[in-house]
C-alpha cells in the first residue's frame, strides 16, 4: 500500500463521523485497539458494502495498526469484501461434507439461472 498517509484530522474525510463513532465503540470493549479491527472493517462495510483502499487505510490509521496488518486482518476473512461486491451475495459451501450431500447440483442450478460463477455478479 504505497498510498499517502492519512493524518489523524483528514481521517473524517475518509471516513464518516458516524463510522468513527462506531468504531470508537466497539474500542471501548477491547483492551488493545488492534482487538476491535474486524468489527471495524465490519462497520465500514457495511456501510458502503466493501471496504476501499483509503477506507482501509483511515482505520488503520484510527486504530494505530499499519494497513498492512489490517490488510491482513481484512484478506484473512472472506466476509469482509475488497473490492465492490453485489447488492446480493450468494455464500456457497463446497465443503466435503456439502459436496456428499449434493452441492455441486445447487452450484450447477445457480450457474443456470443466474449465469454466474464463482466470485462473479449478474448484470442487475
């Protein structure tokens, strides 16, 4: 992330005061602020549906964290969406136990109706 960094009285510019409100909520249940980074990143997406670059970076910057941690916090968890995801998203378990029970004929079904694969967003 070789992105300028982003100083604390910017940091309503990144995110909103709403956001930071939240987040210094869920700060005042943790003893270390690294401790509340997923509900963070939480906050902010769900509030905007995915969490940016810049996004990331303000809240690494408010939680004293470096967003290179914090990117590792956010990649490490596959709810917590990098990039724009759709308004509707489809969680699929491919796991051993989904595929004795059939999964790969849901998987097939949604292919069908929806034209979409894996990590892929319909048209509307």
């Amino acid at each position: 992330m070789n992105e300028p960094e982003i100083i604390q009285s910017d940091l309503t510019s990144v995110l909103s005061q709403q956001e930071i409100d939240e987040i210094d909520h869920e700060l005042s249940h943790v003893p270390y602020k690294s401790g509340a980074a997923i509900d963070a990143l939480k906050i902010v997406q769900a509030k905007r549906g995915w969490v940016s670059d810049e996004c990331l970076q303000g809240i690494a910057k408010h939680l004293e964290m470096s967003a290179e941690e914090l990117e590792g916090v956010a990649t490490f968890y596959n709810l917590i969406y990098r990039r724009p995801v759709g308004e509707k998203v489809i969680l699929f378990c491919d796991s051993v136990s989904c595929w004795i029970c059939g999964c790969d004929g849901v998987k097939q079904k949604i292919t069908d109706v929806l034209g979409v694969d894996y990590g892929e967003t319909t048209a509307r």
